[in-house]
C-alpha cells in the first residue's frame, strides 16, 4: 500500500522508519495474538492485538503521507480503497482484541461477530487491498493503461460498501442490511471481472519473456475469477440465510478466497514486481526474468487446478443436494479436497522457491555487475 500510494501520486515514500514501525508493530501484534490465544494466555493476546491496531494506524499514516507531496493526482478510487481496508480491518480487529479480552458484549455475541469479523478482514480488508493493487497493476502487468469506467466504480465502490454493510448487519441482528451489503460485494465482484475484462482485450503484446508474462498474467486474472467465485458463495450464503451464524461458511471460501484470490494475487504480483523494482540493474533483472519463467505453465495450471478441486470439494464436502448430483460422498470429498490442496500448495512452493532463487541471484552476483558499481579503473 505505501509503495502503491507513493508510484500512483509520484510523491516521496514515506520515512522508512515510519514504514519499519508499521511492519514491525503488525507483525508482532498478529503473532502475539495467535500464541497468546492458543497458549490461552489472553492477556498477552489482548495487548498484542492492540499493538496490532496500532500498527495498523501507522501503516496508514505511511500510505497516506506520499500524498502531500506528490507531484502527480491524489490515486483517486485506489487511495479510497487502501483507506477503508484499513478502517475495515481495525474494527474486524478490535472485534477480535475485544474477544480474546473477555469483553461481556462481544463475548456474549460471538455467535454472530464472528461473521462479521470474516468480512471485514476476509471480503473487506484482504480484498481491498488486492482489487485496489490489481486497478493499478494489472494494466502494468498486461501493457495497457488504466482503464476508467463503470467496472473501477463498481469494484471500489461495491466492495468498499458491501462488507461493512454486512458486518454491520450481522452486528445487528439485520438480515436486510446483510442481504444489502451482500449484494453490493457482489457486484464489486462482477465490477473486477469487467475490469479484469476490458484490459486483457485492450492488452498489449509482449515479444519478450512469454513465460514470465504468462504466469504473472494468468495467476492476476485467475485471481479475480476465484474471487467472484468467493464473492457469489459467501454473498450468496448472505442472501438466502440473513444475520444468522450459519450464513458464514470458511469451508465454502477457502480454496476460492484465501487461495485462489489471495495467494494467487500475491504470487502473481511477487513475480511481476521482483525483477520490475526490485534490487539489481537490467541484465540482473533479465536473468530473474528467465529464472522466474521456468516451468510457468506447468505451475500455473497446477495451482489453479489445486484451487478448482479444493473449492469443488470443500463446497460439497458437507454432502447436500450438490454432492448427491456429483456422486460424492463425505469421504470422496475430503479426499479431493486434499490433493486440491496438495497440487496448489506445491506449485505455490515452487514459486516461491524460484522467487528467493532468483532474490539471492542478484544478491550473489560480483560487485562490480551490481547496480550503481562503478567499473574498475584498471
């Protein structure tokens, strides 16, 4: 987000400190809660997750700060969508600190906060994050210019209202605020796809490192159909049940939203930014770009087949009216569910193995073929 706002107002980055601080803070804060929940050791978890929020805060004061100074537009819809992904997930946190802390209300309430904390965090801040990111990088990605229109509208302002609606809803008891708020991230959803439509047919051609381009490509557009796919189960889920607990299944969302969006989305945009920005001058970065190429449609189609067999099997796993239909039993489901998961897991490990292949790469390359060494005088 801070390097996003900074490139998108060409403005200075924020103070590194200020941005270590942030990282720092978040970090310790998530690992605190995690240990301190599962140790039971809910004081630890308590103050960890308010370290949490207050990395947060400055993780936003970093995001913001380029803005001041920038030389070009203020980032417009993006800087609106990092924003409230922050906000969002400063209140799925405090719902979260305020649980593990023993407070009487959400204690008591759990039940039906527990949903609305899925969607602020899941389908409010992660997917902010991402869809505002992918506005910006996805035309990088394909060599294209960012497109205006009606799909940015609809994916800033659908998701930017949708899961705060729901939360809210759930929050209170609402089922017509949570039907309302599942059809506005619904159609942040279709907004995306359009999006995603419109700048692969305005794409340009790429004549060089066709198997890098295919992976970045493929894994960012990929991302954005599993996240419809996670929007429509998790909005549809909204739609038929309302404000109850039941209306929020992580089983139903975790192949297409956690991996499929999320990791898909990062594993694309790690490969496309490392030898874009990263350390190393333009032959260090062509070299990365070769290491990163290597078995990409192997990898691609493995990771997204991984992702099709888990989402199948984990939307059918609890047996029902579909399970019937595709003959499957609870058994066959939770065993397709695993290799689904096996496939896509070792193909994202193969990624990231290549990415720290190819970080260490430039890393171990003689000083004087660095970027900025100056050539010996002899």
């Amino acid at each position: 987000m801070p390097f996003f706002s900074a490139a998108l107002s060409a403005g200075p980055p924020a103070d590194p400190r200020l941005r270590l601080v942030s990282l720092a803070l978040v970090a310790i804060g998530a690992l605190g809660v995690a240990g301190g929940f599962a140790a039971g050791l809910d004081p630890l978890a308590a103050v960890s997750g308010a370290t949490y929020v207050v990395g947060l805060v400055a993780l936003l004061a970093a995001m913001l700060q380029p803005l001041r100074a920038g030389l070009g537009p203020r980032g417009g819809l993006i800087v609106v969508a990092y924003a409230v992904a922050v906000v969002d997930v400063v209140a799925g946190a405090a719902l979260a600190t305020s649980f593990v802390g023993g407070w009487g209300p959400v204690v008591g309430a759990w039940a039906t906060l527990k949903p609305a904390h899925a969607w602020l965090n899941l389908l409010g801040f992660l997917s902010l994050v991402i869809a505002g990111s992918l506005i910006h990088l996805l035309p990088t990605v394909l060599g294209t210019r960012i497109r205006s229109g009606w799909p940015l509208r609809f994916t800033v302002g659908g998701t930017v209202i949708g899961a705060p609606a729901v939360a809210l809803g759930f929050a209170l008891g609402s089922d017509l605020l949570v039907r309302l708020g599942g059809l506005a991230a619904m159609a942040g959803a279709v907004g995306l796809l359009g999006y995603g439509f419109d700048t692969w047919r305005a794409r340009g051609h790429w004549t060089t490192d066709p198997g890098w381009h295919r992976f970045v490509s493929g894994q960012l557009l990929g991302a954005i159909g599993w996240y419809a796919a996670a929007q429509a189960l998790a909005g549809g889920r909204a739609l038929v049940i309302g404000a109850r607990p039941d209306a929020w299944r992580l089983e139903d969302v975790a192949g297409p939203l956690v991996l499929g969006w999320v990791v898909g989305a990062i594993l694309g945009a790690w490969t496309h930014l490392l030898p874009a920005v990263g350390p190393g001058d333009g032959p260090a970065h062509a070299a990365q770009r070769r290491r990163l190429a290597t078995g990409a449609t192997i990898r691609l189609a493995g990771f997204q087949l991984g992702v099709a067999v888990l989402t199948v099997a984990s939307v059918t796993g609890a047996g029902g009216a579909l399970a019937s239909l595709l003959g499957l039993s609870v058994a066959d489901a939770s065993t397709a569910a695993g290799f689904g998961l096996a496939l896509a897991g070792a193909a994202a490990l193969a990624d990231v193995a290549l990415l720290l292949g190819a970080m260490l790469q430039v890393r171990g390359r003689p000083p004087s073929q660095r970027e900025g060494a100056r050539p010996d005088a002899t």
